[in-house]
C-alpha cells in the first residue's frame, strides 16, 4: 500500500468545506491513518516547502500556508499518489477536471484547497514529516 500526504489548507478551512473534503476522499477509497488539525509556523511551512525557497511564489505560499489552520491527513491505497492526484485535479482550479476537489473548492493557484504528494518517494518523506510513525493508525 502507498502512502501519500493531503493537507486541507487555510482556504477551503475557512470556507467550511474540510469535511466535503474528507468525505471525497472516503468515498475515492483511501483510508485515513493519520489526521491532525494545526497551524503552521513560519519555520515549519519554510521547511515543508524548502523545495520551492528559489521561486518567486514562495514568500506568499508561507504566508497563506500559515494564515490559519490547515488538516494534514496520511492517507493509505494501492496506488495513492497517482489516485489522489487524479481527485485533487490540476493546481490551477481552471485547469482541474470537473468532479475534482480543486473544480469545486479551489480560489486560485495559490488558494487551491489541498496539497497532495506528487511522487511515492515525496508521499512517504511528508507522511514523515508530520507522523511519527507510531501516530500512523494502519
């Protein structure tokens, strides 16, 4: 079984849809072995996002990442990366299929309501980022 990262972020926190949010991903058929409400520190999304420190985006990503509550959720499924990327959709939501959790709840590119892992090797290195592995419910 693969593990990938979903985090519910700020946007679709303060829009009341976090729970529309989690039934999708229930219904796709993941299983949730990991879930906790926080609030980023600078220093915590800075090391979260250290991949994007050279982008010109990346000052606001940390500032909107810690603008409020996020939920992280380790998910588990055969093939949950791939699989979560598909109901996630495209980053920008006017790109995303129709059905997908950014079609419905995302702003922007920015304010796009979740993140997922974009590869196994990225699933596993975030699941660890916020789970230790005794917090992992399997």
């Amino acid at each position: 079984m693969e593990r990938t990262l979903c985090i519910i972020k700020p946007d679709a926190i303060r829009k009341k849809v976090e729970g529309n949010i989690i039934q999708m991903i229930l219904d796709a058929g993941f299983k949730i072995i990991g879930l906790k409400l926080l609030r980023l520190t600078n220093e915590r999304a800075m090391s979260f996002y250290e991949i994007h420190k050279d982008k010109p985006f990346f000052k606001g990503l940390i500032n909107f990442m810690t603008s409020g509550p996020v939920i992280v959720i380790a998910l588990s499924k055969e093939n949950a990366v791939q699989d979560f990327r598909n109901l996630i959709g495209a980053t920008d939501p006017l790109k995303a299929n129709y059905g997908t959790i950014r079609k419905l709840f995302a702003t922007d590119v920015q304010e796009n309501a979740v993140h997922g892992s974009d590869s196994i090797e990225n699933g596993i290195r975030e699941v660890s980022f916020f789970f230790d592995e005794n917090e992992i419910i399997d």
